[in-house]
C-alpha cells in the first residue's frame, strides 16, 4: 500500500512554472478576485487566531486587504482559477496594521500550527517560508557582490552588475534523517537544546560530492560511533526551517556499541519495538517528535513493521 505524504509535501496544486515568464499573466492574476496572498513576517506565517474552542486556519489573503506595502510578491502556483502568491512583510514593524481582516489575525511559527491548518495550506504557508527566506539572504550576488533584481514571478534573482549577469537560483539543504535498527530495536539520541524527555532519529546535512547513502552511514558513525549497511529510502518532506529537505531514510546496524560526539548529541541509546509501542504517545520522561516530522514517520513505521515497504 502506497504511503501517504508527509506534512508539507503534496499541497494538490501547480506550480506553473511555464507561467513564471508571463509578466502579463501575472499582474492580470494578481488583480484576479479568485488570487490569494500568503504572508510570511520574519520567518512566520498568518493564523486567525485560536479562539473559543476554534482552532488556527492559515490567512490567506486578497491582495487589496493588505494597505502600502511595495513588496513585490512570489508566484507559488495555482489551484484551477485560484493563484497563491507569497509576500515578504518582514520590513514592516508591526504587519498587522496593515492588513485589513474581518477575524483576529497573528503571526506564528509554522511548527507550532502546522498541524491545525491542513497538509494543503500548509504546503503553501511552507513554500512561502523557504522561497522568502531564500530572498532575504540573495539581495546581493554572490559572484561579484551587486545587488541582485528579482525575476521569473520570484522564482529567479539576477545580478544588476551587467558585467556579471548571473543568475541564482532558490537553493535547498539536502538533509538525510535515518532510523537505525539492529532487528528489534532502533537507535535514537537527543540534543541539548530539545525539551527534556524528546528523543528522535538521528540526522544531518549532505557535504559535497557525498551519496545519500554515504551521508547516512557517515553521520551516523560520527554522531553515534555506530557502523550500518543497508540503507533504504523511506520518503522526503520540505522542511523550511530554515531552508532543508528531509531524506528519510532506514539503514541495519552493522555495531551496536555507542559513543556519542557530546558535540553533536547529549545522548543515544537503543529502544525495542516493545518500548516503544507502550510509550509511542509520550510522557514526561520519554516522547518522540509529534506526527507532523518525517522522523514520526520512520518511528511508526518501523514500530508497526512497515519499514521494508
């Protein structure tokens, strides 16, 4: 049976990316009642606020609901004659003066209402994240240090230094996160910075001119003094925090005796299948990352014996 999309991943709708070109199309789908704007301020995306029992819903919003701001916007696709757009209100003080909203709006990180909004909304509200973080830090050409214009809907910046001319493009993190097993039981850690209790899979960053299936076994030894063999794909999400996709992944341990880096993790041990499925939902002492992370994903999995599919 095919697994379902992680969170983030699978948002049902068109990229377009042959419409990025059309300037034309753009500005008549930008005035179009059916267009919607996704806000993002400083790395945080607009909620109705959770009231009366009623959970937080993305805000999206029509383009004359927001009042004198100049930036330009970021086509993310459509959905048949609905267009979203992302804008970047990060320069404004306090956004929400400037937004005209019939319902109590706020501005919240995404990993905290995620979950309320919907894998389509949020989908978008994450790709708004990560292409206007993306912006924010390519003002400026890489090659030659002009600044840089946007092009191609938001989906391009190039160089205004005519001598140069280079074009840059959003860029991804690739990031393997791997749940290691020795038959019956798996291996987690922790960091220092998590909340007491919070254990998960292991994970880190792909280097240059490194397989996938290298960067498992590498990370994995440097953070766990584990060795493994048989790595296999689970699945992928976005993970716009800041500008990552995950890589899960599941792989055999080959050791099973663990030395941790203090300077990468605080801890590491193996859990058994038992073990888990008695504290899966958590407790003070002992949980795992909530259902949203693709590391939920790889512990269920795995918990339920599905990890060979």
């Amino acid at each position: 049976m095919p697994r379902p999309p992680n969170y983030y991943a699978a948002g049902g709708y068109d990229r377009a990316a042959k419409l990025r070109k059309d300037d034309d199309w753009l500005a008549t789908r930008l005035d179009h009642p059916g267009s919607r704007i996704v806000p993002v301020w400083r790395n945080q995306n607009l909620v109705t606020k959770a009231e009366g029992g009623a959970p937080a819903r993305a805000a999206f919003l029509l383009r004359d609901q927001l009042v004198g701001d100049p930036q330009p916007e970021v086509f993310l696709g459509q959905i048949g004659d609905e267009c979203f757009f992302a804008r970047d209100l990060s320069a404004i003080e306090n956004p929400l003066e400037i937004i005209r909203a019939e319902v109590p709006l706020e501005f919240a990180d995404l990993r905290r209402v995620g979950p309320l909004v919907g894998n389509r909304d949020g989908s978008l509200m994450a790709y708004a994240r990560g292409i206007l973080y993306w912006h924010s830090r390519h003002g400026f050409c890489g090659v030659c240090g002009a600044a840089t214009k946007i092009e191609e809907a938001g989906h391009v910046r190039r160089c205004t230094n005519p001598n140069c001319n280079a074009q840059h493009f959003p860029r991804t993190d690739p990031a393997v996160i791997m749940l290691v097993h020795d038959g019956d039981r798996c291996l987690l850690g922790r960091q220092k910075i998590w909340p007491k209790g919070m254990h998960s899979t292991l994970a880190g960053f792909v280097e240059p001119g490194e397989s996938l299936e290298d960067a498992v076994a590498r990370e994995v030894f440097e953070e766990a003094g584990v060795r493994v063999a048989d790595v296999t794909y689970h699945s992928s999400q976005p993970w716009p925090f800041p500008a990552s996709l995950m890589l899960g992944f599941y792989a055999r341990a080959t050791t099973t005796d663990i030395t941790i880096d203090p300077d990468e993790i605080e801890a590491a041990n193996w859990f058994s299948r038992d073990f888990l499925k008695q504290n899966i939902r958590g407790g003070k002492d002992f949980f795992v990352p909530p259902g949203i992370a693709v590391a939920r994903r790889l512990i269920d999995d795995w918990v339920a014996g599905n990890h060979d599919q």
